[in-house]
C-alpha cells in the first residue's frame, strides 16, 4: 500500500490530513509540536520524528505551514523534508508563501529528483474539516494526476494553474480581495454603530441584495456577538495581505485599497488580536 506524508498539523493541516486517513489513505505525519500528533496517530497516522523521516519512506509528501518562514525551514532545515527527497518522491507544498519562496523549494526538490507541486487552498477551518477546500495547483503535471485522488478527499474544486508561482499568485490575489471585503465591511458595521443603526438590520439589507455572500453572513454574526475564534488566523491574514501589496510592487501594480487593509490588519495585530479570526479586525477599526 503506498504511503503518503503529511506535515503541519495545525487549524488546517489536521483536518485536511484527518479527511485523508477517514478516507483510508496511509498516512505518515510530522508537526513540529509532536502532541497534535496523537490525534492523528488514533486515527491510524504513523508518527515521524522529524520531515526527513516522512520524504524518505513516503511517495507523496503535503506540507500544510503557517508561512514561507516555517514553509522554508520545514524544507531546508537539519533533517529537512529535502534530505528525504529522492527520485521519484513528490513532495506538495499547500501552504500559502509567494511565488519566490515556492519556485525556490521547487527547484531545490527537483535538483535531487523529486517532483514539485504547489497547491495552495482557499477556505478557512470549516471547510478543511468538510473536504471542501478549492485548491490551486501548479507545478508538475504529472504529480498532480498521481495526487489528484487525495486533492478530491481534501477538495471541492480542484485547478492546475500551470507552472510554479502561479498557485502561490492566485491564493495571495484571493486573500488580498478577501482581507478587503472584511475591513471594508467591519468599518460599515462600526459606523452604523456610531450612526445608531441597528448591525441586525444592516446585516439584514446586505444578506437580501447583490452583496450577500457567505463571509458577511458567517463572520457578522461572529462580530455583532464579539466571538472571534480563530478559523483563519488573523495574522495570517496580515501576512498574506502584505505578500499581495509585495506582488503588486513587483509589478508595477497599484493596490490602494489592498494597502490600506493591510495597515488595518497591522494595527490589530498590533493590538494583540494575531491569534483571533481575521474578522476580529473589527475591533481595530471599531477603536
């Protein structure tokens, strides 16, 4: 039976890896906490010590980090996942970095053999626990044909955007609109609150015309009952909020809008709401 390695099992890594193992896929994980191991290993996962352990006895590798900065250690520190790559292995990097840091672990596996795949994923904690990520692959072809079967226990839609940097591209541009819609709508819930307007009845007008959408709908009620747990981190909102702007810079891009929410992002981070679900920018623009 072949066997298949997952590394980083926080808020979004565990639930994709989960859905594998209910699945009956063979599982191997690493997280660099090892205690967020043992409920994937009562599922049947078998441990590994450290991500080399994983590439090494593993076809197919996933790596599911928080940022490019765990992304890159994860690949290139001591006992790295590049030290288990061998021809033949695939290794898949579904975190969110940019485009630099995916083509530079992409080349680095490919220099001893191994096959690459981007695949970053839009959707927050609910839908990871559901299967119902859309996930935004690029790289090599046919790594993906061979972990497609995985992607659709993980996924509801499922792109091959081409080569590597262009899954990193689309998952930021994504995240940039996102980080968007949600600063501009908790500065209407705060001014409505200072305009004596009921957040019901605003809510209500949004949910009913061309506005409506599922975040406003999920995330106001989390904010008008100041309930902030965190499916997607705030802080990582911020990040890829910045790596957007970087991108646009890169190219010339004007981005004034996606600028101005990162700053928003920034002041609640450093108003110690990292942790927090991004909505939880609310209380920075509400202060």
């Amino acid at each position: 039976m072949e066997r298949y390695g997952f590394l980083g099992l926080g808020i979004m890594g565990s639930a994709m890896a989960k859905n594998l193992l209910k699945a009956g896929f063979n599982v191997t994980v690493w997280n660099r906490s090892q205690d967020k191991c043992c409920e994937l290993a009562a599922l049947g996962a078998t441990v590994a010590a450290t991500p080399a352990e994983v590439t090494a006895s593993c076809q197919i590798t996933i790596a599911m980090l928080a940022d490019p900065a765990a992304a890159h250690a994860v690949c290139f520190g001591a006992q790295g996942a590049l030290e288990g790559i061998g021809e033949g292995r695939g290794y898949v990097d579904m975190s969110t970095v940019d485009a630099v840091t995916a083509k530079e672990i992409g080349k680095a596996i490919t220099a001893k053999g191994g096959a690459f795949l981007e695949a970053p994923v839009s959707g927050s904690k609910k839908p990871a626990e559901d299967g119902t990520l859309i996930i935004l692959a690029a790289g090599d072809r046919p790594l993906y044909d061979k972990t497609l079967p995985l992607f659709e226990k993980m996924g509801k839609k499922i792109l091959f955007l081409g080569e590597v940097g262009r899954g990193a591209d689309m998952k930021l541009i994504v995240n940039m609109v996102m980080g968007g819609m949600m600063a501009i709508f908790c500065e209407g819930l705060a001014l409505a609150g200072k305009a004596g307007l009921s957040s019901a009845d605003l809510l209500d007008v949004l949910d009913s015309g061309a506005l409506a959408n599922p975040m406003f709908k999920l995330k106001g009620a989390q904010i008008t009952q100041g309930s902030f747990p965190p499916a997607f981190p705030l802080k990582h909102m911020q990040k890829d909020l910045r790596l957007a702007v970087a991108l646009g810079d890169s190219l010339a891009q004007p981005l004034h809008a996606a600028a101005a929410a990162n700053e928003t992002f920034k002041k609640a981070r450093a108003l110690g709401l990292g942790g927090q679900d991004f909505c939880a920018v609310f209380k920075a623009v509400e202060s």
